[in-house]
C-alpha cells in the first residue's frame, strides 16, 4: 500500500551518532507498528503506538531505542549511539482503528559504519 | 509469547507446478494469519490472511487453510509463474485491536524456474 510513506530510504550512520526514522501511516490510520528485519531473517516486532501512546514495546531493546507517535506529525523511531548491530531494515506499518490488517511502508534501511 | 515456525526454508518448482508453504504456532489465543510476498529490497505486502473463524480461503491461485486444534495453516500457490518468485512470511496476530501486532515465521524464499 502506498499509503504509508517512510523516510529516509537509506540511511548511514556512523557509530555512537543517533538515527531518526519517520513513518507517515496511511490517512485516518491511528495504530502504527514498527519491525525490524536483520539481513536474511524475518521481521521482529518492536513497538505498537497509537496518537501519544505507546501501547506494547516489548519488542524494543531495553536502552538506546525509543519510539513516538505525537498527535501531529509522523511517528519517530529513534535509536540513539547506534552500534553496527543495528544495521538492518526497518518497516513501519498501520491499520485502522477497527481492527483490521497492517499496510507496510517500503522501510529503511540504516547503515552503521 | 507466541512462536511461529515456517516450512521449508527454500522452496524451488518449476512453472506451473503447485507450492506449498506450512507453518505453526504456539499460542492458541492466536486468531489472525497472514501471509506475506516479499521482493528483494522492497516492503512485505498482504497476499492473503485467514480469521480463526473459517478454515480455508481462496484467492484466485492462492489459498491458505487452518487447522486451529493443531494450530497449523498453509499457503498453496497452483499454477505457479516466475513473477511468483520471492520471499514468502506467515505470521499470527492475537487481533481484536492488535492485529497489527504480528510474530513472523523466518521465511520461505521460493524459486519459480520457467
């Protein structure tokens, strides 16, 4: 679905600066999802959000990662004094309120170099 | 929580014969599944899903089933083409509002030789 814009496409950090993902979710999509894709492997949840609340991050790594979902404005993943092990796609997703299946956007992939 | 395990890892056929993709999870609150195509270097996309309310559904030549007491589902593929090829995911999902929620099994790259 084209709907969910993501950006940047590509992004290269080097290690110990912060990177700041951003996910536009489909219009009048409330609940957002952020995954993470390791080379080869499939995707990981990290973190559910809808407008100013985080509603499940027990995917999230426990330090350097937060998310947010502000009521204007695209949601934000940050990762703060990226490591190399942080190098891999990824995908935010939205659905609708009522409960229905999640849209990707095309991701982000970060290089930590 | 949930843990989902795909079958095979690698899936090749060649065109026009039929591809069958399995997986199983563990958590039977689960009632959401749905199956995802993922190109090289591009976003999942939504192929077909099923509810824990119905056993089988079909999609032109897609088609997923369910069996929720051996909390198993498959995805068949018949008539396969070469544009068929890429990554294939399963994933089950509590819904209610955390449809989006989704734990995926590791992935079936299928190869579809002309």
């Amino acid at each position: 679905n084209a709907g969910v814009m993501q950006n940047p496409r590509h992004l290269v950090r080097r290690r110990g600066q912060e990177a700041r993902l951003r996910c536009s979710p489909v219009k009048g999509h409330s609940h957002v999802y952020w995954y993470r894709q390791l080379p080869e492997e499939g995707l990981k949840f990290m973190v559910y959000l809808q407008k100013e609340n985080i509603i499940d991050e027990s995917g999230m790594p426990k330090e350097r990662f937060s998310a947010e979902f502000p009521k204007e404005g695209p949601s934000i993943l940050r990762i703060q004094q990226v490591v190399r092990g942080d190098s891999a796609a990824y995908f935010c997703a939205s659905s609708p309120q009522q409960a229905n299946e999640a849209f990707f956007g095309q991701g982000t992939r970060l290089t930590v170099v | 929580g949930e843990n989902v395990e795909q079958h095979p890892s690698t899936l090749s056929v060649q065109e026009g014969d039929s591809a069958v993709i399995k997986c199983t999870y563990s958590d039977s609150a689960s009632n959401y599944f749905p199956w995802y195509k993922q190109e090289l270097g591009k976003r999942p996309q939504l192929i077909i899903d099923i509810r824990s309310n119905v056993g089988e559904k079909k999609d032109q030549r897609i088609a997923v089933t369910l069996n929720k007491t051996a909390k198993h589902f498959s995805l068949h593929i018949t008539e396969t083409q070469p544009e068929d090829s890429a990554v294939y995911f399963c994933a089950a999902s509590p819904g209610g509002t955390s449809y989006g929620k989704l734990t995926f099994g590791q992935g079936t790259i299928l190869t579809v030789h002309p």
